[in-house]
C-alpha cells in the first residue's frame, strides 16, 4: 500500500494519499488550505488517478482546497451530514468574531458531488477499505477512517483532529463538545490494536499502543473505562 502525506497551508495539515500502489487509483483525505499543489505534486510523482476525496471533518484547514481538488479531477467529496454546512460557510464553525484574514482569499463551496459519510459504514474506494466511524468532539461531524490490518502491514487509522501525537483536537470553537470528545476517544481510539498506526489531521504519526501509554487523554478514559467495569462491593 502506498500512503503519501505532506502537511499544507496556515495550519499545517496533513494531507493524505492513499492507493493500493503506485500508478494505481487512489483516496484523497483532506485537502486543506494551500494542499492543491501538493496533492497534484504527488499524483504526478507516484502517478495516480484520484476516485474520491474524504473529509474527516468540516473545518476549513482540512477542506479549503476540496473544491478545486474534486473540480480539477471530476471526482465526489465525502463528508459527514453534520459538517456539511461547513464547505460552504466555513466562518461559522469558526465562530464570525475571529475575522480570519484568511477567509477572503479562499474559495469555499461544494464540489459538484457531494456524499455524505454514516457511522459504522465502509467505503470501497481505489481498491481499498476504509471503515468509518462518526467521532463528534472536535465537531459534530468528525469521523475516522480506519483500513483493515493485512499481511503486510498493521491497520492504519486517519483520525483526522480526534487524536494526536500526545494530545487530542481542540473542544472551544462552535460544535465542539468535551465529554463528546471523551467518549469518542473511549469508543473509536481505545478497542483498537495497539499496533494500528495513528495518522492524525496534525503532527507525526503515532501509533495507539503509544498513545494508550502516553496520552494523558486516552489514559483518562481507559482508566474511567476500569473503573466502570470494576467489580462492585457492599450491597
């Protein structure tokens, strides 16, 4: 399997290819603000053929290129129903006040085609499996996609602003909930292999045995998830 990823724009996102191989179809998840060059950059050089993009969420760091990406190649975003609204005003899941100098020299809106993600679903796209899973906390329509294990390599999970490296996705900005980023940690990230490689919408990859040990998010809810099953004494 083949996975290119580059980090684009203002905020460093990353942005990632996947395909069963070189010079074969493949996935784009989350082209981002300034990530149009590098995606094209990186279908020329591993010469590929783009068949959908997917969006783990709406902001506009991990969706402002969506519109000349799917354009430029006639292929449909995926995107959950909850953050859809936000392709095409993104300053409101930002909250208006904060007056991004940066909202008027991008072209928001959606793509020709538009589907929207459902929780427990896999899609089958460029020859691969990516089972999704609805994880509210960052938004109310962040997802995860996560490609089985093989072989050859470990299950790999694109968490998009869910979890990262030592941390988890902010929880302040419209949409954005602590106990349902908690509970999504607890549900989506702590059943998974420690072996599944972490590839987040921030930063370098992990792996979930890493963040099991070290994160002082996920050590919560695993230690709130013992204590739930703990056996009850007295009457």
């Amino acid at each position: 399997m083949l996975i290119a990823g580059f980090p684009a724009g203002a905020w460093g996102t990353n942005c990632y290819l996947v395909a069963p191989a070189a010079g074969e179809e493949c996935v784009i998840i989350d082209p981002g603000h300034q990530a149009a060059e590098g995606v094209e950059e990186a279908l020329r050089k591993h010469r590929l053929k783009p068949v959908a993009v997917v969006l783990t969420h709406g902001h506009i760091d991990h969706v402002a290129s969506v519109v000349p990406v799917c354009g430029a190649h006639d292929v449909p975003a995926w995107i959950h129903p909850e953050d859809r609204y936000m392709l095409s005003d993104p300053e409101k899941a930002l909250g208006r006040s904060i007056g991004m100098p940066l909202m008027g020299e991008l072209t928001v809106g959606e793509p020709d085609d538009v589907k929207e993600l459902t929780n427990g679903t896999t899609l089958e796209l460029a020859g691969l499996e990516f089972s999704v899973a609805h994880a509210p906390g960052h938004t109310k329509g962040s997802v995860t996609f996560r490609m089985p294990e093989t072989a050859d390599i470990p299950s790999v999970f694109f968490s998009g602003d869910l979890l990262f490296a030592g941390s988890i996705g902010r929880t302040d900005l419209p949409g954005g909930s602590m106990a349902d980023m908690l509970e999504s940690l607890a549900r989506v990230c702590l059943p998974l292999d420690d072996s599944t490689v972490v590839l987040s919408g921030h930063g370098p990859q992990t792996t979930i045995g890493q963040e099991r040990a070290t994160n002082p998010y996920l050590r919560q809810v695993a230690a709130g998830q013992e204590a739930a099953e703990a056996p009850r004494r007295g009457m």
